[in-house]
C-alpha cells in the first residue's frame, strides 16, 4: 500500500500492519490515528497533521517529517533514526525510550516533549534551549 496519499485524509482508515515503506503521505491528516508497528521507513511525512496519533514502535528510520504536526503523539520506543524533523511541533509529544541517533530537530518545538530514556546521540541541529524546554531523565542519551 506504499504510494502516493499526500493530502489526503485518513483518519479512520485502517492502516495497522501495513508496510508504508517510502510511501508520499506529505500533507495527509493522521491525526488521532493508531499507528502501532507500521513501516514508516524512507516516507514523506512533511507537512504531516499527527498529533495525538500513537506511533509506537513504529519505524520512521531516516523519513521525513518537516514541518509535520505531531503535537501529543506517542512515539514510545519507535525507531526516528536519521529522521528530518526540522520545523516539527513536538509539543508534549512522548518519545520515550525511542531511537533519534542521527535524526534533524533544527527549529523543532520540543517544549514539554519526553525524551525520557530516549537516544539522542547524534541528533542534528537541536540547540541547549530546545533541550531545557523537553523532558530528559538520566536515561537520556543526550548530543
């Protein structure tokens, strides 16, 4: 089912399981959805409205999510490895105990965002001030 969605709206449609593997989703309404162990790899999620979507374990190694709204998602334990999330509302979003090695916070809103337990190593363009505005714990692996 990989492709091009971009724009569209895809609350309600029942997306678990399925490989999305560099699928064009830029621009398409996620929002609330559960999203649990999807491949996500390589997609375009640019421009993206995810908020409160749960993401768990999902892999979004190396995709795209400029500009993407993921405000109050959980991504608990997903894979964001080389993921460019410049520009990204991450307000209050949870990413706790998920891989960022290597991932593009540049610009992004990480103001209440948990990164308890989460691997930051790596990660590009984050700034001391974004840090104190997110939740780290000693689990951290931080920049």
């Amino acid at each position: 089912m990989a492709g091009d969605l971009s724009g569209q709206d895809l609350r309600g449609m029942n997306l678990r399981g399925r490989i999305l593997r560099d699928a064009d989703l830029s621009g398409s309404n996620l929002s609330g959805q559960s999203l649990n162990d999807l491949d996500l790899s390589g997609a375009d999620l640019s421009g993206c409205d995810l908020s409160g979507a749960i993401l768990s374990r999902v892999d979004l190694s190396n995709a795209v999510l400029a500009a993407a709204d993921l405000s109050e998602a959980d991504l608990s334990g997903a894979d964001l490895s080389g993921a460019d999330l410049t520009g990204a509302n991450l307000r209050d979003a949870s990413f706790a105990r998920a891989d960022l090695n290597g991932a593009v916070l540049a610009d992004a809103d990480l103001t209440m965002t948990d990164f308890a337990g989460a691997d930051l190593n790596g990660v590009e363009g984050v700034t001391d001030d974004q840090l104190a505005a997110a939740n780290v714990d000693s689990n951290t692996r931080l920049p």
